[in-house]
C-alpha cells in the first residue's frame, strides 16, 4: 500500500532470465496483466482503467516477442503524461495516463494475489525469492 500512495515518478524493472527458453510471446504478459488486474482490484478499479489496460496491452502485444535478457522497463512518468512502457530502450506505445492505471498495473506483481509469488517477494526485497 506504501509503494501505491507514493506521488511521483516510478519504475518497475524486469528482466526476462526464463530458463531454458529463448523468447515468449508477449500475449503471455497479457493474459498476466489481465488475469492480475482481475485478481487485485476492485470492480470499481477495473472499470475505471478497463481502457488503458487494453491500450497498455495493444502496446506490449506490438513488441511481440521478448527473448532472455531483454529489459522491460514499465515507468510511471507524470510529467509525460503517464505509464510508459520500454523494451531494451525502446518505447512502445504511448503514455498511458493516470496514476490509478499504474497502480493497477503493479497490482499484478505487488497485489494480494500475485502472478509470481516469488517474483512479489523479489520485487519487495522479502525473502523466498
């Protein structure tokens, strides 16, 4: 709850370090985002970001694919008007507004119910990771 009251710029920061594979569709991060937004949020908050989810997700789905070790790097950018999301430091797509979105977004990862828990944990810095 303290990183989703926070005012300000902010980052999530993934690197792709899937073993044993070597790239992923990025409708994967789609059914991911849509699933963790489902799970974490409110009625009211779906509703309210049901449109930039959609347009952050048209945005991930043009990158296509990511492979090992590529950067994914989804900021929070007020100033720019929103969520700005990068591959490798490429942009995609364009800034998708609301801090409300982002929050959602983290929700995904950082929410009650989280795609990885161990992910959740790593991000967090809490054991289990």
């Amino acid at each position: 709850d303290a990183i989703y009251a926070q005012d300000g710029p902010k980052r999530l920061e993934l690197r792709i370090t899937i073993p044993l594979v070597k790239d992923v569709s990025t409708q994967e991060f789609v059914k991911a985002i849509n699933k963790g937004v489902g799970r974490n949020c409110t009625e009211a908050e779906k509703a309210a970001v049901a449109e930039r989810v959609k347009a952050f997700n048209d945005a991930i789905t043009e990158v296509g694919r990511v492979k090992k070790g590529d950067l994914l790097r989804i900021d929070y950018l007020p100033a720019q008007g929103g969520t700005v999301l990068s591959v490798n430091g490429k942009t995609w797509g364009k800034p998708i507004a609301g801090q409300d979105f982002f929050t959602a977004f983290l929700k995904v990862f950082l929410g009650d119910k989280p795609t990885d828990p161990k992910l959740r944990a790593g991000l967090l810095g809490q054991p289990g990771a």
